[in-house]
C-alpha cells in the first residue's frame, strides 16, 4: 500500500455539476467543461450521461483529442464513417484517439436503454493532433482490479494502482481509476507528483485530504498541485463509489470549437475546412450517414 511520506493532496476547489440536455435526449451532469470549470489540463471534459431509448448523439466530427467512454447501466452502441461498429454495456469502456478526424454516432440500444455512463474528453498533444485514429475497447472483465484491502474495489481503467496495471495505452499519460468502498473506510492512492487530477462523485458521501473535505455525488473536487505524490479518501457511515482522474498536463494552447480542438485558431479554421470539404482525414465523412442514428 502507499504511504503518506508527504501527506495527502488537499482539495482546492469543489463543484457541483447542474443536470442540463445535450445531444438528442441525453440529460447530462457537466464535470469539466462547464463555466466553473473550463477545463484541467490535460482534461477538456467529463459528462455523466443518462441517455433514453429515443436520445442519443447521432453523426458528428472529432478531431484533435480522445474521448473515453465508461459504462455503468445499459448498452451505448458506437459506429463510425471508417466502418468501425460496436456495442458497450455496464462496466465496459472504449478509449477513442480522434486524432486527424472521425465523425461517428453514438446511441443507446433501445431494448436496453436508458444509457448511463460517464464520457471523459483528454487532450492530445501538438505532435498526435493529426495521428491516425484508433480505438481500444475492454470489456468490463478485462479491466484489472485492485484490493487493497476489504471493502475498498478500485477498477484500473488506465494507469496503476495497488499494483494493477491497465493495458490502455495513453498518448497523453493519464490515470482514471474507479473506486467503490464500503463504510468505515480509509484508502491512500499514489499519484505522480506532475499530474493534474479531480475526483468526481457518483455515490455516497467520501471525505478527501487530512481536512476530510466531503464530495457528494456530481461533485467535482480538484485536487492541489503541491507536489504531493498521495491522496487520503475515506468514507464514514454509508458506501460510495467515486473516480479519481488524473494526467500529465500538457501545458500548450487549447483553442476549441465545438468539437475540435487544437493548439490555435488557424488550425480550428483548417478542421472546419478539411471537414466540410472531406479532406485530410474527413475523405470517408462526405456523404455518410450512421445506421444506427
């Protein structure tokens, strides 16, 4: 287990996300993103999605970042104009590059909707911006798990933790990492010192740092960047089940425009042309529809 050689990180700003719609029917609690919390390098977004039979986000682009889908009830089917297709239920992730360019739709499966799930936007740096897109997928029982001990279950989407290791690989080095403990709990989690990192709550009450700051559910608490390599969480009277999110911050220009993402207004224009234009990585987007949508 890790030690507190140098305390826990404390908490420096707590937010709670407001439900608002987006997409087609998909009721949202905005994380990162939202005016309070623009973003956190290198995190652009995270939404916690509830998704009906009949929502969803049909045909749209990407370009210059990564989206990573997380699972927690229902099934969300992906299809993509590169004929890349496929469905993920509870628990199940997909770890999307966008890099040069995608346009894909996603929509919950009817006969096991409403979809809820958590998407999670990462900034790629300046030299992957334009790499060639990719996906990598597992299956809820393909995800490494960590007990530390009883009563505290961490799933290892990406990073480590209590020596488990995830297989995603991570253009810009990321750690996200799911928690659920039972009550009367105390867990210690090892974050490199550089990273940038947040919690987000999902259920129950936990209470973070040696002031036991309370996060309670679609609450954001950003953790302090002092060079601390640990973060102290217990929980008191009743379970929760929360993630901690953290990365390497890239520390370069983020210009955004809806969904694309560069490093400068120039480049967003470039996107805007290359995808109305089906160009530069959108050749396949002139005059496809999704099958699914």
């Amino acid at each position: 287990m890790s030690t507190l050689s140098k305390g826990s990180r404390s908490i420096i700003k707590a937010v709670l996300s407001r439900p608002t719609m987006d997409g087609v029917g998909a009721l949202v609690y905005r994380s990162i993103g939202d005016t309070e919390l623009r973003n956190h390098d290198p995190f652009l977004l995270l939404d916690e999605f509830n998704v009906d039979k009949d929502g969803g986000f049909p045909d749209h682009p990407h370009r210059g970042f990564e989206t990573v889908t997380y699972m927690r009830e229902g099934q969300f089917q992906h299809e993509d104009f590169a004929g890349h297709k496929g469905t993920i239920g509870p628990g199940d992730l997909q770890w999307m590059t966008a890099g040069r360019g995608i346009v894909h739709t996603e929509m919950p499966v009817k006969t096991h909707a409403p979809a809820h799930g958590l998407q999670l936007w990462i900034n790629l740096p300046k030299e992957h911006k334009m790499c060639e897109p990719q996906y990598q997928e597992l299956l809820d029982g393909q995800v490494p798990r960590a007990n530390p001990q009883d009563g505290v279950v961490i799933k290892v989407i990406a990073g480590e933790s209590h020596g488990a290791s995830s297989k995603v690989y991570t253009r810009t080095p990321t750690m996200y990492l799911d928690f659920k403990m039972a009550p009367h709990k105390t867990v210690e989690q090892a974050i490199p010192s550089s990273y940038n990192g947040f919690i987000y709550g999902l259920k129950g009450t936990i209470y973070v740092g040696e002031e036991g700051v309370a996060g309670k559910p679609h609450q954001t608490l950003v953790l302090s960047e002092d060079g601390t390599e640990t973060i102290k969480i217990s929980t008191k009277g009743e379970e929760a089940h929360f993630v901690v999110i953290a990365g390497q911050p890239l520390k370069e220009p983020v210009v955004q425009r809806g969904l694309f993402v560069m490093n400068s207004q120039a480049e967003i224009v470039e996107a805007m042309v290359d995808y109305q234009s089906g160009q530069h990585g959108f050749e396949r987007a002139k005059g496809w529809h999704s099958t699914i949508a």
